[in-house]
C-alpha cells in the first residue's frame, strides 16, 4: 500500500525552526498498531493521520510511543498541508479529534486554533521531578501537564534535566512545561515529556492550553505573545476566551512525498 507523507515545521516561518510533524492523508482507518508503527519510523514528537469526511476531518495525532488525547503543532500541520498542499477550499477546518470538534480559521498564511482552555491549579511537584531538575521552580501548578513557575527566561533556558531519573516517572499522556515572563514576549516555556522517546518537545501548542489562561490572568491581557525557547525555538499568538484558548502560528513545508507499508 503506497501512502503519502508530509513533513512540516510548524510554529515557524522558515524550515529547521519550529516543531516538525509527519501528516499522512487516509482514506480508511488503519489498525492502531499500524498506525503507531508509522509513527515510530517517521521518528518525530507527532505523526498526523487524517480522513477528510467532508464537513468534518476526522484527525489523531501518534506519537512514537502512544496515541495522544490533543496535539496542537500537528493539527497546525495538518491544516497548513491541507489548505497549502492539497488545496483545500474552506476557510475553516473543521476536525473531529479525541478532544472534540477544533476548528481552525486561516488568515494570511496564519492559523488559529480554537482549543479547549485548562487552566491549571496550585499543585505539590512529585519528588521525581523535583530530583530530575537542576532549578527548582518557584511555583507548581498542574492540569494535564505540571506547570513550573521561574523568575526569568534565562531560568527557563539554563534548566537541565536528569533523564535517569525523570524517567521513573510516567505521566501519560502529560508532561511538564517550564515557564516564566518573557523579555521580548508575554511568557517563554518549554516542555518535557518522561518515558518518551523525544525528551524535549520543541513547541508544544497543547501546553498552551494551559499556559493562556495561566498567563492571561497574571499579567491581565487577553492577547498574548509567546515564544517556545527550544533549541528550535517557536513563536505562538494566543488569546484567552473564558473556556476556550486560541493558539495561532504559522508553517512550512519541508519535505513532500511517499511510503510504502504491507
């Protein structure tokens, strides 16, 4: 069975930067294992599989090692290789996900990403992680994922994880964003999954499901910038909209082609 397969930096205007996701169109489901297979030998954070239903697109986002409950640089991806490659004509994405009905609204090469809104809450930091750090947030929150507050961005850059040891901890299917205030944006962060087999996630857009409503209300805007300052580093426009977030950015295409499976 020949498939196609497309790569896209996502969260970015030029390839190498960004989060990369594999998006691969279907027109039946595959069996799970199948799936995940693919997932692994494609070898980044997030493959995309997607049917176009029609009205709906019915999406799921693997990683390497599971199925994920809400991936936001992929379905990025997903509507960038709809609407750039496969010349999609609608203006709004409608995808039917795990998560539920998310839409997403392109505009000038931009796209929006109507998510649910998680606002995490004050939590204690499970001596696993707390061993696994080489700073010491601040402040602990957690919704899906723990949310670990620092002073400044540079904390956020310098943090080092001992993987030894944050590996005994499995968080499936969250993980842990480090964040604080931005210099040159609203607020900076990076994520880190355990047990997985991409440590750090280049631009996560799922975490800002919670870091929206988190920042929205510290530093009292609705609107936000936000940079993922990641060894490929990201940019992300974000609103807070009461139980629902926008999380926007832009894409490239990278590489364009064709596999082969039994």
């Amino acid at each position: 069975m020949k498939l196609e397969l497309y790569q896209i930096d996502a969260f970015t205007e030029s390839v190498f930067h960004g989060n990369p996701a594999c998006v691969v169109p279907l027109k039946n489901w595959l069996p799970d294992e199948t799936l995940l297979k693919i997932a692994r030998e494609n070898a980044v954070a997030e493959t995309a599989f997607f049917i176009d239903n029609g009205d709906t697109i019915h999406l799921r986002w693997f990683t390497p090692e599971i199925e994920m409950d809400l991936c936001g640089h992929a379905t990025l991806a997903t509507a960038h290789c709809l609407v750039s490659i496969l010349n999609y004509q609608r203006d709004r994405i409608i995808f039917d996900t795990k998560s539920g009905d998310l839409t997403v609204d392109v505009k000038d090469g931009v796209y929006y990403m109507d998510f649910p809104s998680r606002m995490p809450e004050s939590s204690t930091l499970p001596d696993i992680i707390s061993r696994s750090l080489n700073i010491q947030p601040k402040e602990v929150f957690k919704a899906r994922d723990y949310v670990l507050v620092y002073d400044s961005e540079e904390d956020v850059k310098n943090i080092n994880i001992e993987r030894s040891v944050f590996d005994l901890i499995n968080l499936d299917p969250g993980g842990v964003i480090v964040t604080s205030a931005g210099t040159d944006s609203d607020f900076v962060s990076r994520y880190f999954t355990p047990q997985s087999s991409i440590l750090e996630d280049p631009v996560t857009g799922s975490a800002h499901c919670s870091l929206i409503p988190f920042w929205s209300s510290r530093l009292g805007k609705e609107k936000l910038f936000a940079r993922q300052v990641s060894e490929r580093g990201g940019q992300l426009y974000c609103e807070n909209k009461d139980e629902r977030v926008i999380v926007a950015g832009k894409a490239q295409t990278y590489s364009a082609g064709h596999f082969w499976i039994e």
